[in-house]
C-alpha cells in the first residue's frame, strides 16, 4: 500500500543569545505548519489586545522574556497547560485560540 505524507518544512533560525550564537532547525508538516502558524498570530494578538509585552509576560509567568519570544517565533511549542496559562493571563477564553 502506498501512503502520502505530506512534506516537511524545516525552518531554520540563527541569532545571538547571551553573546553566543545559536542554530535551530525546526520541522513541521505542512498539514500543521499554517494551522500552528495560525494559532501563535492568535497569541500574540491576544498578548497585545491584552496591552502586554513579551517582558510583562514573561515576568507573570516567572520566566524569561525568550520564553515568550520563542513561543510566538514558533520555536517552542505551546502544550495543553501553558496554554491555560497564557489564556488566564491574557483574559481570554481557551477556544479564542482556534479560530
């Protein structure tokens, strides 16, 4: 049997963190690619309507500003529970992320 999967895009990131350089490959699906890209526009929308910055954000949640930077780069996924997380704090309900 022969099976389709679709193609994988591999997104590549260079840049400089604490004066050292760092290289992120990142792959994704292109069934999910546009839907996850979809989902972080829907968070830092969130974030903004909210009148936060990634610092604020990253200060309520007791982490670093690149935490945040990261998510809303694509380079960290987001799981079930930062979600509610990020939800709560930008006073939104949960299916306002899947629209």
């Amino acid at each position: 049997m022969l099976r389709y999967e679709s193609p994988i895009y591999i997104v590549t990131y260079h840049g400089i963190f604490y004066n050292r350089i760092y290289h992120a490959n990142i792959a994704m699906t292109s069934k999910y690619r546009v839907k996850y890209q979809k989902f972080i526009n829907q968070l830092r929308e969130a974030r903004l309507e909210a009148g936060l910055t990634q610092v604020d954000v990253g200060k309520k949640l007791k982490k670093p500003q690149a935490y945040v930077s990261k998510i809303e780069r694509g380079e960290r996924r987001v799981d079930v529970v930062e979600l509610e997380e990020l939800a709560k704090l930008y006073k939104q309900p949960l299916n306002y992320f899947t629209k």
